[in-house]
C-alpha cells in the first residue's frame, strides 16, 4: 500500500479508537450511575441485567481497541493489508469497510 492511504487508514483507525474510548467512559458513567438500591426483586434483576449488558459491551470495546492496536502495530511494522493466514493482499474494499481486519475474505470465511 502507498503510504498516503496508509496515513488515512491510520488515521482512520486512531479516531475509531478514539471514539471507542469516549462511548466506553460514557457508558462506564451511565453504568455507576444506573445501579438503584431501591425496589422490588423484579427491579433489581431488570437493574442487574441491564449492568450485565453494559459489562459484555464493554468486553466488546475492549476487543475492538485491541484488534485496533494490532492493525496500529502492522502497519508501524509494514505489514498491514497481509493476510495472517495464506500472505495474500487484503482486498482494499475489505480493508476500508473494517480496517482492523487481519484476513482475507476466503480465510476468515472459512475459519468461521
């Protein structure tokens, strides 16, 4: 890839980590401030369940900061829009629709 759309991919993947980060310290303050000590058992199991929903969201933001970091990683390295699994060229309709993926469409397809 030429460096000029490598840039824009950086950059690209910086402001998606970054708004990762703010919605993650957003729902992290929704979070604290949801839990009500008050009502009945349905209550505080709808209130749980709703904190449970929040905790798997932000396993989710964990997982796509990493998966961003990574992507940050090779293309510092120079080996971003290679496939992991056969070093095949990405396509770059893939690699602008999800920049942070690894493989290529037939390898992530057949590793699902």
């Amino acid at each position: 890839m030429k460096k000029k759309e490598l840039s824009k991919i950086k950059e690209n993947l910086t402001k998606m980590k970054d708004d990762i980060l703010k919605e993650f310290k957003a729902i992290q303050e929704d979070g604290n401030n949801y839990i009500n000590p008050v009502g009945d058992n349905i209550d505080q199991a709808c209130d749980s369940y709703e904190r449970e929903i929040l905790f798997e969201l932000n396993d989710h933001d964990r997982a796509r900061i990493d998966s961003i970091n990574y992507a940050l990683q090779k293309i510092d390295e120079g080996s971003y829009g290679i496939c992991e699994i056969c070093k095949k060229k990405i396509d770059k309709k893939r690699i602008n629709t999800k920049p942070e993926v690894t493989r290529c469409m037939k390898c992530q397809s057949s590793r699902e």
